[in-house]
C-alpha cells in the first residue's frame, strides 16, 4: 500500500523468518492516522526509494536501510549466484539436504550474523516489531531495552557430577527467561527477546552459552569428563564472566600491575657463501627487551590479551581457579611511555644492539626506576650475566703550553676502569669488557657517539715519568663542541676561547710596509690570520673568487718581514698564476724581496732563499724540485689554489707535505670539489693530524657522511675544521664591495701556444719594419692590424687562425677553471669575447661537460630568449656574449661576474660590456676579471693603451685612431 511522503509517516523496522536465512530485518514507512497511531498503510523503504521520505530520517536510518537492503535474499545470493538463478531457486539448493553446499551457508551465515550485529548495535531509540504471517510490518512490537543485562554463570559440583547453568538479571532484579518462548536473534554477542523486549549484555556473552537453557534449567558434567571439562571450558568462562562456584574455589588477584623490562641475548647469525666463509660484517650481537607485568605470583606478557587471566590448580580432589584481573589501561600507560622514549615494546618484543641497548637504559635509568619499572635480565642459564647498573663518565680538559691535558674517570657501579683501556675498547670498537665480578660491562653507544673522535685523535706523550693523553690544540673545536653537549669540562684561555667566535678576535695592525687598504671584511681576515699565526694554528682561507685572498695573505707577510726579517716564506700556486702574484705583491708589499723560482734557467741551489723574504714557485717545480726544497726550513709555506693537493695519494700532496716550516696556509675558492677526502688532505697539510689518518678519517667522516648521509657527523667535521677555514661569500660581503671590482687575471701561454705566438710574431716583426723603411707605401697600418689581430688571437688560442691546432691553451685553461669555480658557488657569469671563434672554443668545452649556459653573437635571431633564459633559470650560471652582439641592448642585472677574455683597443667599449651587468636594478656586487696572456701583445697594448690615453687627456674610440697614434717605437715594442 502505497504510502505518501506529504503526509505524517514513521519508519519502523520488522523482524521476520526467513525460511532458509533465518531471521533478518526489513525497514518499513508506515502512514500515521490522524491521531498520530500507525496505520495499516505501509511500504518496503529501501536505499532507493529513501531520499522521498528523508524528512522523516536520520543518519542512523540511512545505515540501517542500507544494512537491511544488504541482507535481503536478492543482495545475499548475488555474489554466489553465478547461474543466475532466481534467488529462491538458489538458495533452495544451497540449503536442500541433498544438494546442499556447506562452504556457502557457512559464508552466508558469517555475513548475516555482521549484518545483525550491527544492526541491532544501532537500533536504541528505534521501532521494533515481529512481522505477521500475513507481512503485517507491525504485528508485535518489541520493546529494546536501553540497560544491558548480565549474567552469572553457576556451578554446583557434587560427589557424581556437576551442574551448569546461568541466571540473567536486569537492572538487579532476576529475569525469569527460561520456558518463556525466548529466542536469540544475534549470537555474537547475544541479543535475546524475552516477552517481547530485547536485552544484550554486558562483556559480550556469547549467544550460544544461553541457546541451550532456553528450554532446560541446567546441564549436568558427567564425573569421569569433569577435569577435561573444567580445564577447557571452565577456565576460559571464569576468565571473561562472571561466575558463582559451590564445590571448587575461585581466587581472585586484583592489585597494581608491577612493570619489569627483561632483557635477553639475541646472538647475531654471520652470513656467510657456500663454503662457509664471512661475506658481510658481522654484525654485533643484540639484547632482546620484554615487557611483562607481575600481579602478585602472576608474570604476564604485554602482548598477551585478555583482561583477566585464569590459571587452574588441582590438589587432590579439590579444584582451585586462580583468577587474575589486569589493569590494561595501567599496562598500556607503561608501554606508551617507554615508546616515547625510543623502545617499542608495546605490542612485542623489541631488539637492539648491545651498545645501544645498554646505552639506552643508562640514559633513561633514573626515570624508569621513578615510574617503577624495574629492569631484570632473565636468567636462562645460557647468557651472558651483564652489569645492568649505571655507569659513568666524566672528562675534563685543561689548556696547557702547547696541548691539553686530558683526565677521564669511567665507572661501572663501584668499579673504576683506566681510562686507556676503556679508549682502546672504543677505538676498536668493542663494546663488552669483564668486570671483578664477572659480570659483562657493555658500553654504551652515547660514548662511542659522543667520544670516539676526541679519543682517537689523544696522543700518549711522557709527562713527569708517566704516561698522559694530550689532545694538539688544534683540536679546540672538539673540545668545545664536547663542552657546549655537557660531555666534558673545558678549562680554556680567555683568549683561546674567543676562536669559539670569530667576531671577538681582537683587532691588529695593519704593518708598516704593507702599501694599500683593506676593505673592512679583509682586514677581518687579516685579524683572523694574525690570530692563528699567535698559536701556530694553520688555516686555510677560503674566501669567494675576486673577495682578495691575495691581499690578505700579502698583508700576512708584510707582517712577517717585520716580525721575523730574516725569515723566508714559500708561496706555491700554479704555473700561471706566478706573474699575478709577482704583479700584486711588487703593488702592496713593495718591501719584500721575493724570487722566482721557476722556468727552466732557476738556480737549484736553496742557500739562495735565505736572501729572499718570498719565494714564489709552481706546483710542477716543487714536484721535480722536492729534495731541494725541502733541506730549507722555511718561515710559512702557503699554497694557493690548494685544491691541487685534494688527492692526498697525488705525487704533490705527497711533495708539499714533506716540505719543512713553522707555520702553514692555504687558499682556495672551492675547498671540496669532489668528496670529503678533499678536505681531509688540505686540512692535513696545514694543521697535521687535526682529522686523524686516513684510515681514522674514513670510518669516523667519510663513510658515515657520504654512505650513510649522517647529518650528525657532517656537523661534528664541520664543528672541528671551523676554527681553521675562512670562507666569506661574496653575498655576505656585499656591503664591503665597491660598485664593481676590476682585476687582472694573467694567463702563461703553454709551450706549443707560445711557439706558435713566436713564429707569427717573427714574421710580421720582419714585414712591417721592412715596409716602414720604404717610403710612399700606405699598407703599413693594414699590415700591422691584420699582424696585431692573429697575435691576439694566438694569445687567446692558436685554434682561433689555425684549426689544426691540437695544443692547449694557457688563457682557456685558467677560464674553465674559474668558470667551473664560479658556477658551483651558484654565481652567474658574462664571459664577452670580439671573437667569435673564441666564444665556439669555450662553448664546445661547456657541451662537453654538460654544463648549461646562453650564448648570444650576431647571429643569434631570438635575443630575448636568451636574456630570459640566463636571467630566469637558476641552472643556467654562464652568458657567452660576443662583443658587436652584447655592446648594447642588453639588460643582465642578475650576472656578479664579468669575464672579459681579451683587451679592446676602445676602453669605452669594454665599460660597455661591464655595464650590462652593472646597471641600474642590479641586485649584485660586480667582480670584473680580465684575462690577458702575459708576454704577448695583449699585455703591451694594455699598457701602450693607458700611456696614450693619459698622454692625450681622450678615449681612442677606434682602432684606427689607435693605430694612427702609434709612432716607430711604439710599434717595435709592440712586436718585441
């Protein structure tokens, strides 16, 4: 009967039989007469038709729609019935004795029963009712019941048996059930109708310990089945209900759960290949954590369930049930704390290494011993017997003259260890030692963490006929790391302690001889060069390309001279960079007397250095030079571009490090440029030993960092070499810089490229004084342009006029090599060129190295896309620019760098250049460099240009006017 959703309805839900299903729910809408009753006017509401009626529905009535819909026959057979048969035809045959299928009623059966669970779960506060024979939705209201019911369960033994039943009360008062046509609509957990009302119960009975007293008052247990029965069955009722006994005890153990960690050996098995041999580290042995809880006799696992746990004694003819009741929640506390601290073992057991499992508990001792949780190791007669009590250290550092003295006291319980037999357990990396008492001493893997370095870098030295550590000096940073983690107590200088920040370092000096100034950030760095050189610190100065590690280190020396004038210092650098630094220190420290030791005609006899105050010399000379120089003591020995010597097994790191001085320096833009290795070497060479040897480096540094990626020990290096580097980025100083910074970088031609440079320069020597000795011939200023121009060109690359030119090139090699320093600083480059075939050379470089970079020449048809592309994309660091296509037009505010890679006869055209970096809405500090190859026409026009143009008082803004302001002598000097 059709039932209209305008007018007053009620939903109500029908229990009815089923007669291969059982019994199952169906929903209902019901049309209110006009008193508000229930009329005969109904109809099936289902998930489908619901949304029409929703005034009269809640959340609740949706789920229960939707559960009864499930449990209707069509939606029970549809994943089975694979026939398609109809749904009473299937379930006929599934259910008829002869063709039954046991598996499918059994999955059928399981789905109801969730279906009804959770039905009824969600019935409070709904209609109920029994469907009539007729389908009258509303036949017989059932009346839910709001309180659960509980049951007790009785036995009463006797001398032949014993009889078993249970009685259920409501709301105190005893519920008569039994011989009352009860039935049980779910089993688990039981609901039953008494009377027309519906109970469930509390600690969830199961439904089938009440179906066989719904027509019986009690089941009598045959004596001979009886300690059978009271074993399987009995205890487990005991344990999750409430039971009353006559004839056998019930004891009950109701206190605080007592929380005990035990611990246990878990030795580690070595894998090992088919012939039995070792293929892996073997791994250190592990300690096993077991949460267990103790009420009274009683141990219980923290992963076994159960609230209560019932354990049955028979003595004689008497039985005895021991019931114990676990505090759970109180449990649960124990395991969640003991989670926070690192040691999950709430739900299992939980292993760690010995080291750090012992290292744990002596971390966390004093507050699990607060909260009462007791640590036991079980005694299981095969272990080891470990001491579990607290152990102790406590370092403590003194600055003496040239070391520290190191004292250490290492207890476990109320025995001392000397502290040399505990280093050399860490050192080796054993953990386990036997103490006096025979016990197992473990130590704790916070020492090795928080130690290991500082021990392993301890030197035995004889003080006073005995045997003491000392730590170098150098070690400071170690030391004061320990320090600041509270693992060691530092006695320092006041003035030693101010390396801790570089800012406190007083402020010196600048000597007398010393013929420049410095801009705020090197004197800084001069402060902090003149602060190792105190405490014979060596250093290494690490300051971005162009911030002026040359001054700093000039200013240094000049110091020196004054200090110490009869002392000499060695400066070590590339071949190419002898004549920069001869340039610059004739510039700034005109006072010192310097020599340089290289070329092929240099005298290898080293009582001359004593007459110099600097010796300047290559990598390569010192290589092939080692046993001379290194029978001369000198005062400093500083290498620039230091990363020449980052391989430490490298014929140069091996030379340099066995040459003799008192006090060591490096500088470098780019002190790691492959690994961590890099680092060790340079910093071995200016402070011996401050990263240990090599072995020590690797396992301490450089695998756990580069392997393992620990961010721990990258700061633990980082904290140890601090105090010795420098490094300013040019970001940092911007603040210090001018507008822009212009510097001369020269370049040494290489032996083939200085051949070829020869045989050009010969032969246009020879024809254009030939042709200036013959009056009337106007081709002179052609001659010398076309000679002046391959000259140039030769000295940028002799590729540039002879493509089968298969050398090197000096000026190439230094431009790669700042590129390459540039770029992995993250700063954006401009390297300008009139050449064209030049910009191709270093292009072909890039494409080699996969190195992302713009280009732009005359040819170039999309300009702005190749601005946007070095202004916009992070990863493209380098612009190669060609002089007529770059000159104008160009708005490059994101370059710091300006590479100019040959001089142009107009000045105002190479500002030009600079200032398309340099120009309004530059963000940058700009560092100029201009490559010039030494001993070539590029360095004489250089000079020949500034001459002229102070002579005059006006720009040469062309070639032409150039040339033509060019005399006799000017032209023979060009061509020297």
């Amino acid at each position: 009967m059709k039932v209209s959703a305008e007018k007053p309805f009620e939903i109500v839900y029908s229990l009815f039989s089923h007669e291969f299903l059982g019994l199952l729910f169906e929903s209902f809408v019901v049309q209110l007469d006009e008193k508000g009753r229930l009329s005969f006017a109904h109809q099936n509401i289902s998930s489908i038709n619901a949304p029409e009626f929703a005034v009269g529905l809640d959340d609740t009535d949706y789920k229960l729609i939707k559960w009864m819909d499930e449990m209707q026959q069509e939606s029970v057979v549809k994943k089975f019935n694979h026939k398609k048969l109809k749904p009473k035809d299937f379930l006929r045959k599934i259910y008829d004795p002869k063709t039954e299928n046991k598996a499918v009623q059994e999955l059928i059966e399981l789905k109801l029963e969730g279906l009804r669970a959770k039905i009824l779960d969600h019935l409070k506060g709904k209609r109920l009712f029994e469907m009539g024979n007729d389908g009258n939705p509303i036949w017989r209201e059932i009346e839910i019941m709001p309180e659960k019911a509980s049951v007790l369960f009785h036995f009463r033994r006797n001398e032949d048996n014993t009889h078993y039943f249970p009685t259920i009360k409501y709301q105190g008062e005893k519920l008569e059930w039994q011989y009352k046509n009860a039935y049980l609509i779910c089993y688990e957990p039981a609901w039953l109708v008494v009377d027309y009302k519906l109970y469930n119960f509390k600690k969830g009975v199961d439904g089938k310990k009440l179906q066989p007293f719904l027509n019986k008052k009690f089941i009598v247990i045959p004596k001979k089945v009886e300690e059978q029965y009271y074993t399987k069955f009995v205890t487990q009722l005991v344990s999750a209900f409430d039971v009353y006994a006559v004839g056998f005890d019930i004891k009950v153990e109701k206190t605080q759960p007592k929380p005990v960690l035990c611990l246990s050996d878990l030795p580690s098995n070595p894998k090992t290949d088919l012939f039995g041999n070792a293929i892996e580290e073997v791994e250190e042995d592990k300690i096993v954590f077991d949460l267990q809880f103790r009420y009274g006799d009683y141990s219980f696992r923290s992963e076994e369930k159960g609230e209560n746990n019932v354990a049955l004694e028979k003595i004689g003819d008497n039985y005895i049930f021991h019931k114990v009741i676990r505090d759970i929640e109180k449990e649960k506390s124990y395991g969640d704390y003991l989670k926070e601290i690192d040691l999950p073992v709430k739900t299992s057991r939980y292993s760690l290494e010995k080291s750090k499992a012992f290292g744990w508990i002596n971390t966390h001792r004093e507050k699990l011993e607060e909260i009462g949780i007791e640590i036991k190791q079980t005694a299981n007669g095969k272990g080891k017997n470990y001491f579990i009590g607290r152990a102790i250290i406590s370092v403590k550092v003194r600055e003496n003259i040239d070391w520290f003295d190191v004292h250490a006291i290492i207890k476990f319980g109320p025995y001392e260890i000397p502290f040399q037999k505990l280093r050399k357990l860490i050192l080796q990396g054993k953990t386990e030692f036997e103490l006096p008492n025979g016990e197992i001493a473990i130590i704790p893997n916070s020492w090795f963490v928080n130690y290991s370095e500082m021990f392993a870098f301890l030197e035995e030295q004889e003080l006073e006929k005995t045997q003491s550590l000392v730590l170098q000096k150098h070690h400071i940073a170690l030391a004061q790391e320990l320090q600041q983690n509270n693992l060691l107590h530092l006695t320092l200088s006041r003035k030693l302690e101010k390396l801790r920040d570089f800012s406190q370092i007083e402020d010196y000096e600048l000597p007398h001889i010393f013929k420049g100034n410095l801009r705020p950030y090197q004197k800084a760095g001069y402060n902090w060069l003149r602060f190792l050189n105190e405490y014979k610190f060596g250093g290494c100065l690490a300051d971005d390309m162009g911030l002026g590690k040359t001054v700093q280190t000039l200013a240094l020396l000049a110091f020196e001279k004054e200090r110490n004038p009869d002392a000499t210092s060695l400066l070590v650098m590339p071949t190419s960079l002898v004549y920069n630094w001869e340039l610059e220190a004739r510039k700034f420290t005109p006072g010192l007397r310097i020599l340089s030791y290289t070329g092929t005609q240099r005298i290898k006899d080293n009582r001359l250095f004593a007459k110099y105050d600097l010796v300047l010399t290559s990598y390569g000379i010192t290589r092939m030079d080692v046993e001379i120089l290194k029978g001369f003591y000198f005062n400093y020995i500083i290498l620039d571009e230091s990363q020449a010597i980052k391989n430490p097994g490298s014929i140069i790191s091996k030379a340099v490090n066995e040459l003799n001085c008192r006090q060591r320096l490096i500088l470098t833009g780019t002190p790691v440029e492959n690994g961590t290795m890099d680092l060790w070497s340079q910093m071995n060479f200016i402070n011996k030993g401050l990263l240990g040897n090599q072995n020590m480096f690797k396992k301490q540094f450089l695998q756990p960092i580069e392997k393992k990626n620990d961010m721990e020990k990258a700061a633990k290096l980082h904290a140890m070499i601090k105090p010795f580097i420098l490094r300013r980025l040019k970001s940092q100083v911007a603040t210090d810089l001018p507008e822009k910074v212009i510097n001369v970088k020269y370049s040494t031609m290489t032996p083939e490229q200085e051949k070829a440079y020869e045989e050009v320069k010969s032969y246009y020597r020879e024809k254009i004084v030939k042709e200036m000795t013959i009056p009337g011939i106007r081709n002179q200023q052609f001659t010398l342009l076309r000679g002046l121009t391959q000259l140039r060109q030769i000295a940028n690359h002799p590729k540039l006029t002879d493509k089968h030119y298969n050398g090197d090139s000096g000026k190439l090699e230094d431009v790669i090599h700042m590129l390459q320093a540039t770029a992995s600083e993250g700063h954006k480059v401009l390297v300008f060129s009139q050449f064209v075939r030049h910009l191709a050379i270093v292009k072909e470089y890039l494409d080699s190295e996969n190195l992302k970079y713009a280009y732009l020449d005359g040819t170039t048809k999309d300009r702005q896309a190749q601005v946007r592309l070095f202004q916009e994309n992070e990863e493209v660091k380098i612009f190669l620019i060609s002089l007529k296509a770059g000159g104008v037009g160009l708005n490059l505010t994101k370059a710091e760098y300006v590479f100019l890679l040959d001089p142009w006869w107009n000045p105002a055209v190479e500002a030009q250049a600079i200032d398309r970096a340099h120009r309004i809405g530059q963000e940058n500090k700009v560092i100029i460099y201009k490559f010039i190859s030494h001993n070539t026409v590029e360095e004489k026009i250089m000079a020949l240009q500034e001459r002229k143009m102070a002579l005059a008082g006006e720009l040469i803004s062309t070639e032409e006017s150039f040339m033509k302001s060019l005399n006799k002598e000017d032209i023979e000097a060009l061509l020297d």
